[in-house]
C-alpha cells in the first residue's frame, strides 16, 4: 500500500488522467481534422495541492542552516520527501558525518535519487580523509539514471583498491582506460594511481605517447609534458620540443624527424596559431609542410582553422581562406559557413555552388534545401526550385513554412495527440520517483527533481515518459517536453507537449496592448525560458521571457509603472507585461521589423547595428541566415517557426511567415494540411538531439 501522502497526491492525479482508452492516432487524411484551439490544451489540469509541502520546504531549509532537530518536523517523517530533508542534513555536516550514519541512510534510500545525490558526496569526503574502507563500502560504479560515475570518482576508487592491497591486473586495466580516455587534463585524484601505475611499469612508453597524441589533437601542451614525464631522455626531449612547438610555433621543427607524429603536431600547432593569427599561419605553412612533408590532411588542417576564424566575422580574406582549403578537409561546418559567406557578398552564384558541394545529408535539410530553391530561383531554374522548396515545406519549420509560402502552399504539419488507457496513466501517476520530482518541482528544488525525475525514465518506456511530461505539465513544469522528447520521430510531432501554452490570458492583454501577435509573444516565451518564470541565464536574465534588471527598469519607467526591483522579474504577469513592453520598443526603434527586433531581443543594439550595417536592403532570409552570431541566427528562425506553431495552438491556422517576419499582418492566413507523404516522412525522419539540461 502506498504511504497515505502519496495516496493522496495519486488519488488526486488519477482523477485527471482517466480518459477514455483509444489506440493512438495519427492525421494522415489530405488535411489536418479540425483542430480548434480548445481541443489543443494541455493535457491534464492542475493537480490537488499537497499541504504539507511549506513544512517540507522549511524542514529542508532548516537542515541547510543546521544544527537539524528531527523532533521538530515528525509530522512529516513519512513524506515521500524526507529522504531529501535527511540528505539536507547530512550534507550540511559531510565531514562529520560517520560511517553508520552513512550506510543507514543507503540503506534505507540508497535506491532512491536522494540516496545517490548522497552517495556521490559521502564518496568524494571519504576520499578527501583517504578512508578507503568507508569509500569502498559505500562505492558502485554507475550513479544515477545509469551513468557511469565521474573520472574523479572513477580514480578515487582506483586509490581505495591500491590502498587496500587489490591493485591487480584488472586494477592496472581500469586505470590505463582512464590514462587514455582523453587528451585533456584529469581531476588531481588521477595523480596518484597514475604514479603506481608507472611505479609498477603500467605506463609503458607506447602508453606515454597515446596520451602525448591526444593531448596534440587538444592543444594541450601541459598535458603533453605530463604525460611524457618517465620517457627515456631523448624521447623526453622530443616530447617537451613537441609542447614548446604548440605553446610558440619555432623553427626548431623544421629540423624535426620526418615521421607523422611531427607532420601531425606540427600541423596541430599551426592550426591553434590560426585560430587567432590566420595570417601568420599561412604564411608560415608552407616551410614547414616542405620541410616534415605534410599530407592534404595535414595542410587541411591549419587551412580549416584559418578559413573558420576569418569567415565567423566575416574577414575580407574570408572567400580566398575557405577556397583555399582541401575539400578533403571539409566538414557540415565549413560547408555551410562557405555558403554564408557567399551569401553575405551577395555572390549568388559562388553561394549556390558552396550549397551543392554538401554532402546528401547536409544539402537535403530544409535550410539548405530552401536556400538552394532560393538561389536556384534566382539563376532562372524555376523548376528546380519548385521541386527544392517542395521537399524543404514537408518540415514543420523556418525554412519550411519558408518554402510553403514561396510556393503558395498551405504549411504542413502532421500533430499526433495519442490517447492512453486509464491504467496506463494511473500506473505512471502513481511511480514513487515521479511524484517526488513534483513535489520537489513545486517547492523549488529543481536540481533535485531532475534527479527524481532521471531516476523514474529509467523504467519508463516511450509511451510511459510521453506519460510522464504529461503529468509534469499538470504542474506546469513544462521543460520536461524540450529535455526528454526527440528520442523517436514520432515525438516530434507531439506539438501538444512541445509547444505548452500558459499564462494566456496575460499574454494575450499585454499583446492587445502594445500591438503585438501574441504568437510572437508565446514563441518568445517558450524560446526564452520555455515557461519556468525563475529562469535565470548567466548575464542575468530573468523571468519567463528573460529580462535583464537594467531593461526592466528601464521599461517600467517608461510605462509609469512602479518598480519592484530585479526579484520582481520573477513574478510571471510582471515580467510578461515588461518584456511585452520591451519588444514593442524594439519593433518601433527598428522600423517595425520583427526579424530584427528579435535579433536585438537576443544579442543587443551593439552586434545588432553592426550586421544592418554590414547588409542594408539584403532579403530578410538572407539576411537572417547570414547572421554571424550562431545563437542569434539560430533563435531568429527558432522564434519564428515557434510563432507559427503557436498561431496554429491559439487560433487553428496562422499568419504568412514571410508576412510575419516583416510585419505585415493584413494578409490572408494559413492552413494547415498533413499529406500522408509527409506524414509517412515525419514518422521516418531521424529525431533530433534531446536537448541538454
């Protein structure tokens, strides 16, 4: 039987889960079901609250300020959330705490989330006091949700064997896996096993020299000298020239031993001079590419990274850089910047022709396919756009919302809203580690939660953790669909979950307000901070659409409206009538065109009247593309494609994109059609990464 306070929270959920039971469905008729905005909500209502969750919270708050008094907060001792009160307390006393209390609180939650947050730390303080027996009972070598544990832990654990006499063949195994696992510098915990491990001859000078290659690759020369420290003398001294040579390119290498350890570190070295004097590489490549006999690759290698560091801000020499490198060298990334910087000359013809060297993969996305429909159109190739932009509209995107309205075509998209049985619901609403990430969620324990919430995916199914973003949801924690979706490509187009909608009726009275879409507004929102209103970015951005303290003074100020001070960003209804605010300044300061009035929103006024100054009167696509900020470029057409998409969620079909970018509002709308060829090239499209936390 479940405890009574999970009892509770399960009763209470159920009730909103239970639906009638239906097999999923998928649109695949000529056009889309009637969708009206009411059928596309989110899934489930707010669940019942949880009163005891202020005593948790304060209990927790508590064992963080310590010294903690259990008597005090018996009335929720069997909470489902005690275990994170417990491991408050005890790692607010790490170092004091004993080994019995250790093992009785993993014992008791070692297989819950909070025993695994408390593992991680319990190992990592009895490897600070070296009492490798504490460590060695306490140690398994995945954490949680199945990940393999940090190399810092991974080489604690080596110097607990060691200590405790079992440094044997598999011991030597483990610790020459971590030597060669990377070509960066290792955790300070590293250093002792390393130095058995040559003591006993585990470090052989083959061994020496992988890490020495890998660490080359990295330009990382103090790993290099590290790691060829135990070398016989002249070894050790070519090794140390090798490092000199990546710290300060010198002439010493010409007279280097001609093999291809010295092709390549030479090549190494000049490539990370090219990263920030492209110049001085390439002049000085080729007395070194004659002298050591350096390959296409080799050459390709400084050639890449000067071409890439000149064409990202577009330098003058950007064009003759990236033709000057072997096509052998090539990558996805340098293809696409070759085809940029044509684009941002206006070289037509040269931007065409980089779009068509890509690779099939690369030049079937719809970016590129649209853009080579684009150019195509303009080369007089009419019929060759027509059937570039065809293929690039099957893609609920920028670029394909793009092609669909170069075509005059209606946008498609293929949504599917499966259906589950009551019990298939019911039987997630009631895992133990999900409702502790909500009941974390809720009282603001984020990091917490996540690891509540790793743990209950771990059982789970597709089917089960669609169930389970449902459930999160309901208590608006609306970031599990971005971070756990994407894994098939049917999740994809589960736009339901995707694309929340919350605070809808402010988002629509600030929008009629300032004269703005409130597609525009939802898609900044979901863009910014996907509706968590205490998101908080590293420049100190704030809020569900991400304002700077300085810019909400600033506009409230100009509003008359009284201040609260930056904590007041984190008041949903504030920061949407500020930000709303913000962006309708932005539109009027920037002509009343939103593409830049987004670029401004994300990268500032300065980058901003850099890239209008650089391009005046370019094509808004173009010149969207041909944005140098990655990030902004990249929003730019995020925010876009998310306006479209929350146009079809708020009113069932949606405003011209073209229009859309350049404010223009009086046209006529869109509809939205899901062939079953799309439908079938939806189902069979490679998912896209999950996003990371």
């Amino acid at each position: 039987m479940l405890p009574r306070p999970y009892s509770l929270l399960f009763a209470a959920l159920a009730a909103t889960l239970a639906t009638s039971a239906c097999a999923q469905t998928t649109a695949a008729a000529p056009a889309l079901p009637a969708v009206k905005p009411a059928a596309i909500r989110n899934a489930l209502p707010a669940p019942a609250v949880d009163t005891q969750l202020p005593r948790v919270r304060a209990a927790i708050e508590a064992a963080e300020r310590g010294p903690f008094d259990a008597a005090q907060y018996a009335d929720i001792a069997r909470h489902p959330l005690y275990g994170w009160v417990e491991y408050a307390a005890l790692r607010r006393g790490i170092d004091t705490v004993n080994n019995g209390q250790a093992q009785d609180f993993l014992s008791r939650r070692g297989n819950q989330a909070s025993g695994d947050a408390f593992r991680d730390i319990w190992l990592a303080a009895t490897a600070r006091r070296e009492d490798w027996a504490a460590f060695t009972a306490a140690w398994t070598p995945k954490s949680g949700a199945g990940k393999e544990r940090s190399v810092s832990l991974r080489c604690a654990e080596l110097n607990a064997r060691q200590a405790l006499g079992k440094a044997d063949a598999q011991w030597t195994r483990d610790a020459q896996a971590i030597w060669r696992s990377s070509g960066k510098s290792l955790p300070d915990s590293c250093d002792a096993p390393f130095a058995v491990l040559a003591a006993q001859g585990g470090l052989s000078p083959e061994l020496r020299w992988e890490r020495i290659d890998a660490a080359a690759a990295e330009w990382q020369p103090a790993v290099m000298r590290a790691a060829a420290r135990g070398l016989p003398a002249d070894q050790l001294a070519q090794a140390n020239d090798y490092a000199a040579f990546l710290d300060n390119v010198n002439e010493r290498a010409l007279a280097w031993p001609k093999t291809e350890r010295s092709r390549k570190i030479a090549s190494y070295g000049l490539a990370k001079l090219a990263k920030s004097q492209p110049a001085s590489a390439e002049a000085q490549l080729p007395k070194y590419a004659s002298a050591l006999g350096f390959t296409d690759e080799d050459r390709g290698r400084v050639l890449y990274q000067a071409a890439l560091w000149s064409v990202a801000s577009y330098d003058a020499q950007s064009a003759r850089r990236l033709n000057a490198v072997p096509e052998v060298s090539y990558d996805e990334r340098l293809h696409e910047w070759r085809a940029r910087e044509a684009m941002s000359r206006s070289d037509w013809a040269a931007a065409l022709a980089a779009i068509r060297k890509m690779g099939p993969k690369q030049r079937g996305e719809s970016r590129w396919e649209y853009f080579e429909a684009r150019l195509s159109e303009r080369a007089g190739d009419k019929a060759g756009a027509a059937r570039l932009y065809r293929e690039s509209a099957k893609n609920a995107d920028f670029h394909g919302f793009m092609s669909a309205d170069r075509l005059g075509a209606p946008y498609t998209l293929c949504p599917i809203q499966p259906t589950d049985s009551a019990a298939a619901k019911a039987a997630i609403a009631r895992d133990p580690a999900l409702m502790r990430a909500m009941g974390l969620f809720q009282i603001e324990r984020t990091g917490w939660a996540i690891r509540e919430w790793d743990d209950a995916l771990t059982r789970f199914d597709d089917s089960q953790r669609r169930i389970a973003i449902e459930v999160a949801q309901s208590y608006n924690w609306f970031d599990r669909a971005v971070f756990s979706l994407n894994k098939t490509p049917q999740e994809q187009r589960l736009y339901y979950l995707r694309f929340p909608l919350h605070h809808g009726e402010t988002i629509r009275r600030e929008s009629l307000n300032n004269g703005i879409d409130p597609a525009w507004v939802a898609a900044e929102i979901r863009a910014e901070s996907i509706f968590n209103p205490t998101a908080r970015s590293g420049a100190n951005a704030m809020g569900l659409m991400q304002v700077l303290p300085g810019t909400g003074a600033q506009v409230a100020k100009s509003l008359g409206l009284p201040w609260g001070g930056a904590a007041s960003l984190y008041d949903s209804d504030t920061n949407i009538i500020l930000g709303t605010a913000y962006l309708r300044q932005l539109l009027d300061k920037y002509g009343g065109q939103p593409y830049f009035a987004m670029a401004g929103y994300n990268a500032g006024p300065a980058p901003l009247a850099r890239w209008q100054s650089q391009r005046p009167g370019m094509d808004a696509d173009f010149w969207i593309e041909t944005i140098s900020y990655k990030e902004t470029r990249e929003y730019v057409a995020r925010v876009l494609a998310f306006s479209v998409l929350y146009d079809w969620r708020l009113n069932g079909d949606a405003l011209n994109v073209s229009d859309r970018l350049r404010g223009v509002t009086n046209t006529q709308r869109k509809s939205f059609v899901c062939p079953a060829t799309a439908a079938s090239a939806a189902s069979a499209a490679t998912p896209l990464p999950a996003e990371t936390e």
